[in-house]
C-alpha cells in the first residue's frame, strides 16, 4: 500500500487506515486488478490510469446549497455579520469538489452586495474535479436546491445541462490545494470546510484546524459539515455562534 501511496502523490498516511484500505480494495475492484502489487505497476506507465485512482481516493459528492438550512443561516446571519465590519470579503471554500459550495457562496454574495466584488477561492486535490468546476456545467440534480427564481436569474438552461453566469464564474478563482501539507493563505473573513475531514485520522484534522485558526482574521468564521466535529473548540481559538459556525477568538 505504501507504493500506491507514493504513487497517488496523496499523504494518505494523514487518512483513517480502514477506510483507505476499503478504498483501495473498491478500486481494485472498480479497475480489474488482481492485486496492490499489480495495481501499482499499471499506475507507474499510465497516468490516466493514476488519474482515475486520484478522481476516486478524493470522493467528491456536492451540489448547489447543500444543507439549505445552513446557508440560510450563511445568508442571514453570518455573511451580513461579515459584510458589516470588512466591506470586502475573502472566502475560501475548501476541498470544493466541482465547484457548486464556491458558486452557491458567490450567489448569496451577489445577492447581498451586487456592487461589490469579495474573492471567493475555491481549492481541492483533484485536478479533474476542478476543471468540471471552472466550466460551471452542471446537471438537474446539482442545482435541485437552487430557489426557482435564483435559478432563472443565476443559470442557463441548455437541453438537460444548467450552465452558471459568467457574472458568478467571475467570482470564484479555482486551485489545486492539498490540505494537508500545502500552504494556506491568510488573512480570511470565512473558511468553510464541509465534509471534507471525513476520513483524516484525529492528528491530520487537529493540524488543520490548527491551520484554519492562522488563516482567519481575528473575528473570521469557520463554517463545518455534519460529519466534522469540533468538540473542543476553545482548545483550538474558536467559539460555537450557531451550529457549524465557529468565530476566531480575537488573539
């Protein structure tokens, strides 16, 4: 397993062993080959091949306000909050899978403040997904939870394929990110990190929430999926102001 690792270019060490071992053994399935050994010398000669094994190590499931209640709460409460004391918002969407959480975030913004332009980044590991997020195609099923109005003023229909505005497209800059072992960036009003740590062992997901609390501003807010959990949120600088939002204690 460890050459498959160092093949796929993930820290996989950073992932819980049973489920990285069940991941694998899936793609062994998924890929017809009879054993690790075997699979590791086909990703050696094919890179799309190492390709495929990336876009299925990093699960990316997601669509258009996922959990409405959540950005309700983002649009009502947490974002005017934010606007109120930095007229210029940065945001940072992480593990942003095809783009729908960064774009549903520019939607709210643009709603909110249409003269104004914040920076929205949207990051994740996997290259492929990435470029499924810049084209900004997306399928009936994606934008289920889009309100009927948003819909019409946000995206166009073509056949069976929901295209969104280049005006929504414009906010959002798209990067290759590793969260664990890349960099962050700094200086954030709101980091949302939503189901993404699922797998991480309990080292990995104390290191990054370690990271987040450096790259929030004093007042910055992290915003959580129902499959993280942030138990001890004092320990890391953070304080509960609604469910899954925690505010960066001032240092």
């Amino acid at each position: 397993m460890a050459k498959i690792m160092k093949a796929s270019g993930l820290d996989l060490s950073c992932y819980k062993k049973k489920q990285v071992q069940r991941r694998l053994s899936a793609a062994l399935a998924k890929f017809r080959h009879a054993n690790l050994y075997d699979y590791w010398r086909t990703l050696k000669e094919d890179p799309i091949m190492l390709s495929e094994l990336m876009d299925f190590l990093t699960i990316n499931v997601s669509n258009f306000f996922r959990n409405i209640g959540r950005f309700d709460d983002l649009q009502t409460n947490i974002l005017p909050e934010l606007i109120g004391t930095r007229k210029t918002l940065r945001i940072w969407s992480v593990g942003c899978s095809g783009g729908q959480e960064p774009y549903s975030i520019a939607i709210i913004l643009n709603e909110l403040t249409p003269e104004i332009r914040h920076y929205i980044l949207g990051t994740d590991v996997n290259r492929t997904i990435l470029q499924v997020a810049r084209d900004g195609i997306y399928t009936e099923d994606d934008v289920k939870e889009v309100k009927p109005l948003l819909l019409a003023k946000y995206f166009v229909k073509q056949g069976d394929e929901f295209r969104v505005r280049r005006s929504i497209k414009q906010m959002v800059t798209f990067e290759t990110h590793n969260l664990l072992s890349d960099p962050y960036e700094t200086n954030f009003d709101l980091i949302v990190c939503r189901n993404v740590m699922i797998y991480f062992t309990d080292e990995a997901k104390s290191n990054v929430f370690k990271g987040f609390y450096q790259s929030l501003r004093p007042g910055g807010v992290l915003f959580i999926g129902g499959t993280e959990t942030l138990m001890t949120a004092s320990a890391y600088g953070f304080q509960l102001i609604s469910p899954f939002f925690y505010r960066k204690v001032y240092e």
